[in-house]
C-alpha cells in the first residue's frame, strides 16, 4: 500500500536512506570518540571514519579528500564561500558576480556583502532560468574576486552551464563558486573539468542527515584562502572551527558514496517517472505550463502552472500529496517565487504553479495517483475558477481593470 | 497549514457555486481581487424585486482554500436576507465563523468586498430602471451558464 501522503516534495528535503542511517547508528553510542582526541582509540576510530567520508564526499564530485571542509549545511558552505573569499581577496577587488535565481543562502549573503561595501552583480536569467557565459564575461571586471552561479535550481530543476562559466572564470583568473545542493547525485560533477574552486553541498538532499554539509576548497591551482567566519579550534584547516559531528559526517559520507554509485540507474529511474508525471498531467489537462528548461533540468523536478487555479488551493485539493507551489499564499512574504518572477512568469501563472520532487523511494503507482489526482483537482477547481469562465467565453483576463489590494 | 474543519468542509463541497445572467436586472454582480494577487471572487445575488429579498446567490472563486470557503460562507448568509441586511455583513463574522487565522483575514475582507459589490451593481441597476442594462464597467461578462 501507498502511504499517504504520496512524498513528492524531494527538493525541499529527502528520507535518509536506511542503509545511511545503518552507517551512521555505532557512531552514537559505540564509536562516540571526539575526531580530534589523539590519545587514544575511540578519538582514532572517529578520525578514521571522518577521514573515510570525507573521501567519499571528495569522490562524487571529482575532488581530493583534503579539500573537504565539514560545515553544518549548505546555507553555511555558501555563507563561509561567499563572505570567506570576499574578506579573504579585498585587496585584490570587491566584486562578486550571482544571477537572480540563486538559493536565498547565496542571494541573502550577497546583500550582506553589498551592505558591507562589496559591489554585486545579479544577472539575468532568459525565460528557461538559464544564465550564460558570455553574460557573466561583460559582468567581470577586474575588481571580480568571485562568480558564484548554482549548479541547478532547488525550484525549476534548471541546470545552469556551470562547465562553461567555471572554464570562462579559470580564463579570467576569477575563483567560481557554485552551489551544487540539488545537483549532487543527480548530475555528474568533476572540480577540475567544470573549473569549480569551491563547491556546496548539503547531506539531507541526498538522502543523508540534515545538518551536515561541506565546501569543497580547491587545493592547488589555485589554492583558494577564505576568512573564516566561525572561530575556534582550528578545525577543518582552519577554515570552520567547532569539534565535527562525526554521526552526521559518517551519514553525508554514506550518502555520496550511494549517490556516486547509483547515480546512472537512479537518474534513468527518476527521469523516467518525471515525464510519466508531466505527460500524465500536461497531456490530460489544456493550459498548463512547464516552468523551467525542457530538457536541461534535474532528472527528478516538474514544475507546472495551472491557469486559472490558484496553488495554495490546489495543494488543499491534492493534499494526499506533498509538494509545493510559487504561491505567495504558502510564503511569509505574500509576494510569489522570485524564481518564477525572474523566468518573466507572470505573477498569476506563478501563483498557479506546483512543484513535484521525484526521488529516490517514488514509484510508478504513486506517480499515476499522483496524476490523477492532480487532473481531476485541476478540473474541480477550475470549474469553480471565474478566470476559467471567463477564458472559455473569449474574456481577455489581461484586460479587465482589476482592482489590487 | 492546518485548516479548520469549516474550512475544508467548504472547500471540499462548496455551497451555490455557479453563475447567473449577469445582464438580469435581478441579478447583481460584485467581481473583486485580481489575479496577480492570487485571489479573484465572483459573488452573485439574485433579489426578489417585490420583497427585497435575496432569494439566491452564486459564487466563483480564484483563491486559496480560505478564499473559496469565505465566498461558499457568503453566498450561504445571503441567501434569505434583505439587501439592507445583506448589507451589515461583516468580514469579521466570517473570520470568527470559519477560525481563518491572521495571514488569511484578507480573504474575508474580500469576501465582504464582493458582497458589497454585488449588492451595489443590483442597486445600480434598480436606479437606472427597468431599461438597466448590463452592469457596472468592472464586470464585462455578459452571460451566465
């Protein structure tokens, strides 16, 4: 039997897979030794299992283990990036470089940075949320100290040309960040071929734990410095102080290893029950519209705009299912997703839009209740739609005088 | 979001929704919200001429569960009042009737709003005469279903 509610909503967060947990258990209660103890066996056993991980995290993105830093997630890896290098090269300039879909981790430590005097420069992304190189060569000036540009997108499933951008960037004698948070696992990633100087990435999206993530820091060519922003210990070679959580590091280490190692069958599976759930919608239902890039996007993401209904209301209807919408009714802001804003989505197709997750545990039969389901509630509601009505009379919506509130 | 039963009993089974010839001169018509903001109500009232009485009431709405369930609540309360009665609805009794929580107040401001909208264009209507024809400029459908 399905359980109900169908999980659906793998870009937010994922189930931590059992063979992850299984990894992690001995360290709570049989291997609880402080990874910096020197002194004696349970600290040894620690470090060994910290350093294992460590070359699994290293591995799935084509880096050495020496370059891993171990921060608490990936909100963290972006912040310690962003702020670290931007203190660390201020003699050298005071410019860094994003696009307007960026995680808020990253858009939000970027208006930090401009407070503190930085000069930052948000490029645009074209109507798929796809942002290009030749764009991000006029932005670069010679006070460019950083291009941070994700990897894909956590709601569209856009992935961004990163191999390009970081090459241009290695040109340029520019660092390049780029958050990898949704990519892990899902896309191949190798530092040295996309010219990645520092890389996030956070456990709980790749079926590991929540509140462990890492920053890749390149080693040589260049070696990249950061200021660190939390002091202490001296850990992780200065860079982020605090003793390591050697259970969620064993967990995230676990976690890339899986991702590594099943990444071609899982991408294969994932992608298949993504265009069985966009069909199973879009073929059945006129008017809706796929967010995002056709084809160069997360295997797992669909993003969808219903016309005439409204997504906070339409999740009431499929509550059997989790997912989320661009709704500004689900935001604390009342304003709907930038992400969608940036693509030129208007404002009332943003408010109608859904976002389906598939992931690792989702099978064939949740994906057609989860059709179904989306078809028939689609169909209620738009019977129950004055837009709808109107559209089928030939009333152009646009039109109407409408009055805002 | 946890909703309260009243809630999702309407919007799982939304009372009187549909639409009436908006061109009738018994009819009064109140479109309110906008689309960019995530919430459109059309709110119906169909008056007994003689008595004043408004015998039925339809409603369509573009919203979230709240939004439907306020306009559902609506058309509910009308339905047997006098206009001037109709009039002294309040967004307040709808928020205390159906526990909509702060962030979703505004949906019962809109819903007052569409009342008042309607019960208007059936005034305007009344004191344009018999002759009335169509409905206030807001309103450019013609047709019901």
């Amino acid at each position: 039997m399905t359980k109900m509610p169908v999980y659906m909503d793998n870009n937010a967060t994922t189930r931590t897979d059992p063979r992850v947990v299984a990894a992690m258990l001995p360290f709570f209660t049989e291997h609880y030794g402080n990874a910096a103890s020197r002194s004696h066996a349970y600290g040894w056993h620690a470090e060994e299992a910290v350093e294992t991980a460590r070359g699994h995290i290293a591995a799935v993105i084509g880096a050495s283990a020496k370059e891993v830093i171990f921060t608490s997630g990936a909100t963290e890896s972006n912040n310690l990036a962003l702020k670290g290098v931007a203190a660390m090269y201020k003699k050298k300039g005071n410019h860094v470089v994003t696009q307007a879909t960026e995680h808020k981790a990253t858009l939000d430590t970027c208006k930090r940075l401009e407070r503190d005097g930085y000069h930052v420069t948000y490029l645009p992304v074209d109507k798929f949320g796809q942002v290009h190189a030749d764009q991000v060569r006029a932005a670069l000036t010679d006070k460019t100290v950083l291009v941070s540009i994700m990897a894909a997108n956590n709601e569209i499933g856009t992935l961004q040309p990163i191999r390009a951008i970081g090459r241009l960037c290695k040109e340029k004698g520019v660092l390049f960040h780029t958050d990898a948070v949704q990519a892990v696992g899902k896309v191949p990633l190798d530092v040295e071929d996309m010219g990645i100087d520092l890389l996030s990435l956070s456990g709980h999206k790749i079926y590991g734990p929540k509140g462990i993530g890492a920053l890749y820091v390149r080693k040589k060519d260049p070696r990249v410095r950061l200021e660190p922003q939390i002091d202490g210990g001296g850990h992780e070679r200065g860079m982020r102080s605090g003793t390591l959580p050697v259970p969620l590091i064993v967990g995230l280490g676990a976690a890339c290893e899986l991702a590594k190692t099943e990444m071609a069958d899982e991408v294969a599976r994932t992608f298949a029950l993504r265009e069985r759930l966009r069909t199973g919608i879009m073929a059945r239902l006129p008017e809706t519209y796929l967010n995002g890039h056709p084809t160069e996007r997360l295997p797992g993401n669909v993003n969808i705009s219903f016309a005439y209904v409204e997504g906070e209301g339409l999740m009431m209807g499929i509550k059997d299912v989790a997912v989320s919408s661009g709704s500004a009714c689900t935001s604390a802001s009342l304003e709907p997703s930038y992400v969608l804003r940036a693509l030129g989505v208007g404002d009332e197709l943003a408010h109608s839009s859904i976002r389906f997750g598939i992931g690792r545990f989702n099978t064939e039969a949740e994906v057609d209740f989860v059709a179904d389901l989306v078809v028939r509630e689609v169909s209620r509601l738009r019977e129950m739609s004055p837009l709808y009505e109107m559209a089928q009379q030939g009333i152009d919506i646009k039109k109407i005088e409408w009055a805002h509130h | 979001m946890p909703y309260s039963d009243k809630v999702l009993d309407h919007y799982s089974n939304p009372r009187n929704v549909g639409s009436f010839d908006a061109t009738d001169p018994t009819v009064g018509t109140g479109l309110v919200g906008a689309p960019e903001c995530g919430d459109v109500m059309r709110l119906q009232i169909k008056v007994n001429p003689d008595t004043g009485v408004i015998e039925d009431a339809k409603f369509k709405t573009f919203g979230c569960g709240s939004a439907i369930a306020s306009s559902s609540l609506a058309t509910e309360w009308l339905k047997g009042k006098t206009v001037d009665e109709a009039l002294a609805i309040k967004n307040t009794a709808i928020v205390e009737e159906l526990a909509l929580p702060p962030v979703k107040v505004h949906c019962s401001v809109l819903a007052e709003d569409a009342i008042k909208a309607a019960l208007k264009n059936y005034q305007d209507k009344q004191d344009a005469g018999d002759e009335a024809e169509g409905e206030s400029s807001r309103v450019p459908e013609t047709a019901g279903v």
